[in-house]
C-alpha cells in the first residue's frame, strides 16, 4: 500500500470517530432532555395532588364536626322526647293506680321519700310524732293537699328474715312505708337514691319529688310554699347547694374512691345539693327513671345525683331554707317570719340524737299548727 492510500484511511478512522461520539451525545441529550421535561411535568400534578389531599382533609374534618354537632344536637332533643316520655308513662301508671274507672286523672303536688335504714324504728316513731301526719291525716293530706308522704326501704340481704318481717309489721300498723327492689347497706345510698325516683315516678304522678333523711326536721307548708315558687320551670333540681372536698384518704368518712377523676388530690366536688333533704323536678325523676341503667354512682350519693345532672339542661336553685340549724338557729329565723323548710345539724349531717331532740326542735322551730292545712300550693 501506498504511502498516500495509507494517510487517507488515517485521515478517514480519525473522522468517523468524532461523528460517533457526535450521535451518543445527541442521543444522550434527547433522553436527558426527556427526563427533566418529564419531571417539570409531573412535579406541578404531584403538588397539585398533594393540595387537594390537604383540602379534602379540611373538608373531611369539617364535615366530621359537622356530623358530631348534628348528633349531640340529636342526642339531647331524644333525651327531652324520653323525659316526656317518662312522664306521660307516670301520669298513665298514676291513673291506673288511682283511678281504676279512668274519668279523671289524679295528679299530685310532691312526693316525700323519707330515708330510713332497718335499725331506724325509733326515729320512725319520732318523725310520726312531730312533722309527719299520721293515719287518717296523712292520708286527708294526700287527698286535699296532694302531699304523699312514705319511708323508704328496701330489703335485707336475706330476703324474708327478721329484718324484713319487722318492716312488714310496721307497715301493717302504719301504712306509711314505699318498698324498694333494692338491698340496703350504707355503701348503696347510691343505688337506693335511683330506685326510690325511679319507683315514685311510676306510682305517683307529682310535680316534685323530695328526698328528705330520717334525722331532720320538716315544716311541710313552707317546703311547699318553697317548691311551688319553680313549678313552672321544667328541670329545676332544689336545695342547698355545696361543694366539698374530695376526699382521697382511705378509712375517713365520705371517702371518694374514685378521688382521681375530680383532678388533683385536694380539689372540690362540682356544686351539689346536699344530702340531708333536695328536691327535683317531674323531668328529672323521669331523666333518672329513663337512664338509671348507665347512671354512674359515686360513694356519696349526693354527690351521684348532682353528677346525673351534669351536661343536661338543669337549673340549680340554692335555697338555705332547706337547711336551716337546730335551735336557736332556726327560732330566731321563725321569730323573724323566715321560717325553715328543714332543720338539722351540720356536724352530725342530721339532727344530733334526733330520737330524743326532734320534738324540742319541732316546738321551737315548727310551723303553725294550721300552716298546712290552709296552704295553697
């Protein structure tokens, strides 16, 4: 080969070489030109994307509280329609009870659960010789007055033994006694404070129903002057209103062994009637009556009824009339013209020694003899 054949093909491999690197590299650009217009693309949805998610999720929890609102709103107008409810079924019972030829509807003023315990017969017979009518009066003030008047008991756990015998002689001498599906003990004040509303309620139609202790002294026409001042209002929950200490110490009385859900230790209870004598409304009777299943009970049942009322539409009326102390406390209220709808004392929550003091309470601190009969509720 010659010297100018072989410089040629020199000259000729030297070109080609370029124009192949020349084709990768415009090939190597079309893709990577792809790849970024691919990307300037799908950024742009991705973002998109992602801004309708955070939006649908706004949306998403707007509608959620809408729907939480439209139910709670729900929940409370079924609540109102199954008190009314309740109600209706009472005034149905009562005149069932009452009126058996169903011409006319017997409706009563209040009904007074007086709570008593088995070992309680003395201050039985001292409350029936003081503030509580008995016999044919008792009864003439149920007629006239629509006042119903009855101890409250349950049964022993021996059902049919001593105790239980002794309560039925006393009801058959008195007839003065409301009888509940319920077992006594004093942790249970709860339980028995549910089953007294609930069975009152269904034997008697009233327009308030009074839960008044065994140890404490009543004038009855200024109780019912008391209460006839709401009977227009109707969720009115009466007494006199409290808030004590949550007590988290073990072996002390009123101890709360659920201390731990009203905050920390040292904090007080939320306002409540205390114990001693309250009253509440026809609704409320019917409220308790209607959910007594899932009704929680504290230790202290004072303390339980005030937190049924809790998160319902209920208006709390403090009235101290309804507790009043013994002599002089309640005397010089009565020399005044302020006369008492209950008196007791507070460090025994009650009338101390109530069997031997109770009379002398009711003839310095008790109504005018007449107060009642010429009341009008």
């Amino acid at each position: 080969m010659s010297m100018k054949s072989r410089a040629g093909g020199e000259i000729a491999g030297k070109i080609m070489t370029p124009r192949k690197w020349t084709l990768f590299l415009c090939l190597g650009s079309f893709f990577a030109g792809m790849f970024f217009t691919n990307r300037i693309w799908t950024e742009p949805e991705r973002l998109n994307l992602e801004t309708g998610d955070c939006n649908m999720k706004h949306v998403g929890s707007r509608k959620a509280s809408e729907t939480q609102y439209a139910f709670q709103t729900l929940d409370n107008e079924i609540s109102i329609l199954e008190m009314k409810l309740a109600a209706a079924k009472a005034e149905h019972q009562s005149l069932s009870n009452d009126t058996p030829s169903g011409n006319s509807k017997r409706k009563y003023f209040m009904v007074i659960g007086i709570n008593t315990a088995f070992s309680s017969r003395k201050r039985r017979d001292s409350v029936r010789e003081t503030w509580m009518p008995k016999g044919e009066k008792r009864k003439k003030l149920e007629k006239e007055k629509g006042i119903v008047i009855r101890f409250v008991i349950g049964h022993s756990s021996t059902t049919g033994g001593i105790l239980d015998k002794a309560i039925e002689a006393e009801e058959m001498a008195h007839g003065d006694f409301l009888r509940l599906e319920h077992v006594e003990g004093y942790m249970e004040l709860s339980a028995k404070t549910k089953a007294y509303f609930t069975t009152a309620i269904e034997l008697w139609d009233a327009e308030f129903y009074v839960k008044v202790d065994d140890d404490v002294h009543v004038n009855l026409a200024t109780l019912g002057m008391a209460l006839a001042a709401h009977r227009t209002k109707p969720r009115v929950y009466i007494g006199c209103m409290k808030s004590g200490p949550v007590i988290a110490r073990k072996g002390v009385r009123y101890h709360e062994p659920e201390y731990w859900k009203f905050g920390e230790v040292g904090n007080k209870y939320f306002r409540h009637a205390t114990g001693q004598l309250y009253a509440i409304s026809k609704d409320l009777a019917s409220y308790i009556s209607i959910n007594q299943h899932v009704l929680h009970k504290y230790a202290n049942e004072d303390v339980s009824l005030g937190s049924w009322f809790i998160g319902i539409d209920v208006e709390h009326v403090d009235d101290r009339r309804l507790c009043c102390g013994t002599p002089p406390d309640c005397e010089w209220k009565a020399q005044l013209g302020n006369i008492c709808a209950a008196s007791f004392d507070w460090k025994c929550s009650g009338i101390c020694k109530s069997v031997e003091r109770i009379a002398e309470v009711h003839k310095r601190c008790g109504e005018d003899e007449n107060a009642l009969w010429s009341a009008s509720f």
